[in-house]
C-alpha cells in the first residue's frame, strides 16, 4: 500500500512538470505563430532560449530615437512609421540607418528580420537594396548600402539593382554575404562579387505578403534563410563554415537610393539566444577571437596607420638627434687628434 502511495505521487508529479514544460513549449510555438513566422526547424543540440529584448525591435517601436536612452537609433532619413520604420523613401539619393545601441555579447544567435521593399519602379529601373550589419561600428554613414565602407565585421546585402551589365548567370534581387577585417573595399560595379562568400536570388519586391531573412550564428557556421513565398517555410539561401565573428559588436540595418529608389521598410528585429552543447575539443576551438574572419580564406592584414607625433616628442627627437651629432662630433675630434699626435711621434 505504501510502495502503491508513493508511485501514485511521483506519477502526479511527473504529470505536472510534463504538463508544465509542454504548456511553456506550446505557448512558445502559439507566440512563434502569432508573430506571423510559422514553425522552424533547429539542428539536434540547438534550441531557443529566449528573446534576447535589448537587441530586438518590433512594434509599437517604442525604443526607436535619436536620445541617450533609447535602444534603437536612427540616422539619416529613417523615419519611424505606425506599422513600419522606413529606412529610406520612393525618392532619389536618400539613405538611413537603424541601429541597435548595445553590444552583442551572444555566443551563438539568430536574427529574424521582418522586412518589405516596394515602389513605383518597373523591372530594373528600381535600387539599391538594403542591409544587415553585425558590426564593429556603428552609426557610421557610407556608400554601402548606406554603410561605412571598409567596416569590420559581416554585411548581409539584399541587392536589388544589378550594377554589372555583363554579367547572366545572376538574377536579381540576390542576397550576398560578406566578412570583412577592414582592409576590404565593397565593389559596387561588380555588385560585391570580389568579396562575397556566397550569395541566392531572392524574388521580394512587391510582394502582398510578408518577407523574412534569418541569420543564424552557430558553432561557427554562418546560415542564411528566408521565407518569400508566403508559405510560412524557411528556405536555404546559402551556408558557410569556418566564419569568426568576435563578440560585442553591434547589430543594425541600412539602405540607400541613388538614381533609382525604392521603400525600404523593417517591420522587426528579433534576436534569439542559441542553447549549443559543445565537446571539449569544440569549447577549444570556439574560443573568443579579435577580428572577423573565415577559414580558407585569406583577408589582407590590417596595417595599423602610423600616428602623427606630437609637440613634445618631436621636440625630443629632434633634440637628442642634435646631441648624439654633437657628441659624436666630438669624439671624432678626439680621435683625430691622437692620431696625428701618433703619426708625429713615429715621424720623430
């Protein structure tokens, strides 16, 4: 009767967890669908955590500003809208930016991004695209896609405007990525195609339904998803192994028209934390690094700009030039008088 009583409670408490972690689990997957995203698949080992807030955006945009205390920042002709922030406008030779103002100091991540690009323009007479920064920067304006060029970290390019008219075998729009140390230039009128690691034709303008890209950072492996086609499904856009990014650096997205022009709008940012299991021989060599890199593949080294010296070392260095000249007049002198004084006593 006891052995009966004591099974009967275990088993009430076994009901209760289950019942408990699949309720958390359902209601995670219910608030996975309500954000309009549908089910995804995560590799075995690798499981959502949480919402990492700081790092995330979504309506009614309230942490979106120019000021010390919001999360987010815009730069350039960004405006935030009721459903949307719109990074650049139908109009020529705008760009903006919206950017994230805490580092990121996840090992392993994803970042969903809920975005639309439409307007007036017909087949190819529409541009330029917009990106998705993890970067070392932030807030810096450019020509990359409305970036900085040179930057330090990894560019996610949804191209829209085909630059190199040579070329066939692309199609456009077309997702390319790119790791860069600083050294490298964004090459506009081959489209990135010196620098890409890869890249996939994305069919996303003017759509009447919702758009998302994913990036997922995982055990050193660089995954690019999207989900274009209305059908709540992640698609494969391209996978690369061996990529280094360094923790703390910040997130952010950016556009930029030029001659031809489009709506570039986010509608959110949602960062998740990666749970990974690592073996020992991983934990060593997933260690943190410094500077952005990818295996296999060889990026210039960094030569650090010689820094102009100031008053007073200049005045240091020119000072002691004079006295080791002097000094070293000096001990010439010396040396030339014992030897003439040598040469005469031999000549006596």
């Amino acid at each position: 009767m006891a052995v009966a009583l004591r099974f009967s409670g275990w088993w009430q408490r076994w009901r209760r967890r289950w019942s408990a972690r699949e309720g958390s689990r359902m209601l995670f997957l219910l608030l996975l669908l309500g954000s309009g995203q549908g089910p995804r698949q995560v590799g075995a080992g690798q499981a959502f955590e949480y919402l990492k807030r700081e790092h995330s955006l979504s309506k009614p945009y309230q942490g979106v500003g120019t000021g010390s205390s919001s999360l987010w920042n815009l730069m350039g002709n960004a405006m935030v809208m009721t459903q949307y922030i719109r990074l650049t406008p139908d109009m020529q030779s705008k760009q903006g930016a919206l950017w994230n103002r805490v580092p990121c100091f996840l090992r392993d991540w994803e970042l969903q991004v809920h975005f639309k690009i439409h307007g007036q323009g017909k087949k190819n007479l529409h541009g330029d695209g917009l990106a998705i920064w993890y970067t070392k920067d932030r807030m810096q304006p450019g020509p990359v896609f409305g970036n900085m060029d040179k930057f330090v970290g990894l560019g996610v390019f949804v191209d829209t405007y085909p630059n190199e008219e040579k070329q066939q075998e692309r199609v456009f729009p077309y997702i390319s990525v790119m790791v860069n140390n600083g050294s490298l230039s964004y090459d506009h009128e081959r489209d990135g195609r010196p620098t890409e690691l890869g890249g996939c034709t994305a069919i996303i303008r003017n759509l009447h339904y919702d758009t998302f890209l994913v990036i997922r950072y995982v055990k050193r492996h660089l995954t690019i998803m999207m989900d274009i086609d209305g059908k709540h499904e992640w698609r494969d856009c391209l996978e690369v192994p061996g990529v280094r990014l360094p923790r703390g650096y910040y997130f952010g997205t950016s556009s930029i028209t030029g001659d031809l022009s489009d709506n570039h709008d986010v509608i959110s940012l949602k960062l998740f934390e990666l749970t990974v299991e690592r073996t020992p021989e991983e934990e060593k060599l997933h260690r943190d690094v410094f500077m952005p890199s990818v295996d296999n593949m060889k990026l210039p080294e960094m030569t650090a700009p010689l820094q102009p010296l100031s008053g007073l070392a200049l005045f240091l260095i020119v000072f002691f030039s004079l006295v080791f000249s002097v000094f070293a007049i000096v001990i010439g002198i010396i040396l030339y008088n014992k030897w003439q004084e040598q040469s005469r006593k031999r000549f006596y």
